[in-house]
C-alpha cells in the first residue's frame, strides 16, 4: 500500500514500485480505488477498464498489470460470487440499488474495495500465486486509517454472513506481514505532520507501516548558514561575471532562501528519522515523472 498526503507522488511511486518488484521476471499488479484513472493517466494510456490489463513489460519477462477497482463493479461481482446473482444482478444496477448500498454504508465500499485487494494479492493458480506483489495506489493519509480499518466499519454493518466473513479474512490480511503501507512525503511541513499522524494511527490499528518515502528530495546547493553579499561578489567577479549591485542582492537573496529552505527541511527529516522507521529518498525529476523517470525511481526504491 502506498499512502502520503495529496500530491505528495503516491501514484508515482505507486507506479515506480510495481515496476520495481516485476523486474526480473516477476509479475505485479498495480491497483487504484479512487476512479481517479491515476495509473492510466501516469502511463499514457486509455482509461483502465474494470479488468486486470497488461501495462508494462520488465526485464526477464516480467510484466505490471493494472487494475482499476470500481465498487459498484465490484460489489455485482461479490454478489455474484456468493449468491450466483447473475442477470438479478445487472437489474439492479439498473434500479440503482448499489449506489444506494454504498452511499448507504460506506464501509461497505472499502470492504469492498479492499475485498477485491485481498482477492488478487492471494489468488492461486496452478498452485502457485498470480502475482508475486499486489501495490495500492491507496487513499491519502488524512483517510488511510478508516480505509484499512475495515472490520470495525463492518462490525456496525454486519454480526455474521458472509459480509463479515469477509472483512475479517481482508482485516487478518491487513495485519499480516504481508502488508506493508509506505508512507510518501514532501520534506515540507504539512506532509510530515499527515504522515507522523497515519503512522501513529495505522501503529495503533496494528497495520504494519513500511518505508518512509520522502520525495523529490533536492541536492544541497550551498551549505553553511548563512551567505553575505561580499561572498556572493567575490564568486561573481571569480567567475569573471558582471557583479552589479542589484544582481548581488538578488543572488543572495535566493542563495539566503534556499539555505533557510534547506534548515527546515533537515529539521524534518530529523523528525522522520527519529521514528527509527527506514526511509528512502527519491530524488525531484527534472520535468516530473515520465516513463523513464519511474524506471529511474522503480531502481531506487528497489536497491534501496
Ligand atoms: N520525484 C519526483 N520528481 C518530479 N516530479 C514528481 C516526483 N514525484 C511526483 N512528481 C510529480 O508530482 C505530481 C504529483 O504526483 P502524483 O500524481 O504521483 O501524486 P499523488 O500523491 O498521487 O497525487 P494525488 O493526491 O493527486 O493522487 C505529478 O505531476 C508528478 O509527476
Ligand atoms: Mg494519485
């Protein structure tokens, strides 16, 4: 599961991991919950029908797949599923009795949705498992915990039947050393707050929290804590360029900013770090995230 505050790059390196753990010859498959078309957009593609579609191919033959889960579809395949519903099914669709389900209780909705999670990470065929890693692009921090929290949401709904059968078979799941929910973030204050709070929230749902991702991390372009304008003269005139008053301040100016920039950014990595989780930087890509640049990302989280 891959989480972070909005914008924060979930779906990329969402993206860049499943491409990561298919390397080799493996197969993944990348899903999104949010009938956002995150994933489609991300690979230039058409939008992704409710269907797990072939997106990518890796080295030694592996290859991503991608799924975009739609509840409604998956509810009339749950349906299906256990009450061999069929044709009953479609009609009510039709009659819009599943949105009112799943505006009704939205619980139902994540169960649901992460039901069909749960499906494709344990499915078997031949004896063996279709895929060697199932990645959720998942929803943001501020709702990760009641997303994931999917028994007690259901508690309320159902006492027995196979709606509570099957929320505690995604709950056990949940909190198997088979999950892991990485946290992306920003080095900037409001992406760190939302993660410090999911992870203590997922912590205490006892959800395993996995890597740290701190995102488009910058390089440092001066250190020291301070810049004078005679430094920034003496630098100018060194590299035999015109040192005029207004260019001089103006230069120290963001030469100030990016150092005070810089101070704030080390302070929050120093409170990530000292949750003794471990963490990982990705690198800003020059021109955002392209195919080649998640192949790039895909290497770093993968020899992290
Ligand atoms: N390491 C990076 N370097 C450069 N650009 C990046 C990087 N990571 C993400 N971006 C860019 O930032 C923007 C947001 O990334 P992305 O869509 O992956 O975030 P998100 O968390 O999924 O957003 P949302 O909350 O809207 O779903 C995109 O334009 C993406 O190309
Ligand atoms: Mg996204």
């Amino acid at each position: 599961m891959v989480t972070g505050k909005g914008g924060t790059g979930k779906t990329s390196v969402a993206a860049a991991l499943a491409l990561g753990l298919a390397a080799g010859g493996r197969r993944t498959l990348l899903v999104e919950v949010e009938g956002r078309q995150g994933i489609a957009q991300l690979f230039g593609l058409d939008p992704l029908p409710y269907a797990e579609k072939r997106i990518a191919g890796t080295t030694g033959g592996g290859e991503v797949r991608a799924l975009a889960v739609d509840p409604e579809e998956a509810l009339l395949e749950y349906l299906d599923m256990f009450y061999k519903l069929g044709a009953a099914g479609r009609a009510l669709r039709k009659v819009g009795a599943i949105d009112f389900a799943t505006t009704i209780a939205p619980g139902l909705r994540d169960v649901l949705l992460t039901g069909k999670v749960k499906e494709a990470t344990t499915r078997a065929q031949d004896g063996r498992r279709v895929y060697d890693a199932v990645v959720l692009d998942a929803p943001p921090t501020g709702r990760i915990g009641r997303f994931l929290n999917v028994t007690a949401e259901t508690a309320r709904l159902a006492k027995m039947g196979p709606i509570k059968t099957q929320s505690e078979g995604v709950s056990s799941l949940l909190r198997s050393p088979m999950t892991a929910v990485h946290v992306v973030t920003l080095l900037e204050e409001m992406p760190v707050q939302e993660s410090l709070d999911a992870i203590a929230e997922l912590t205490d749902l006892h959800i395993p929290v996995g890597r740290i991702i701190v995102n488009g991390a910058r390089p440092a372009l001066l250190t020291g804590g301070k810049v004078t304008k005679a430094e920034v003269k003496r630098g100018l005139t060194a590299a035999g360029l015109p040192a005029a008053t207004a260019t001089v301040s103006q230069l120290t100016a963001e030469a100030q900013a990016h150092l005070t920039r810089r101070e704030l950014e080390e302070s929050l990595r120093l409170e990530l770090a000292e949750l003794g989780r471990p963490m990982i930087e990705l690198p800003q890509l020059p021109g955002g995230v392209d195919l080649d640049g998640l192949d790039d990302l895909a290497a770093r989280l993968l020899h992290a």
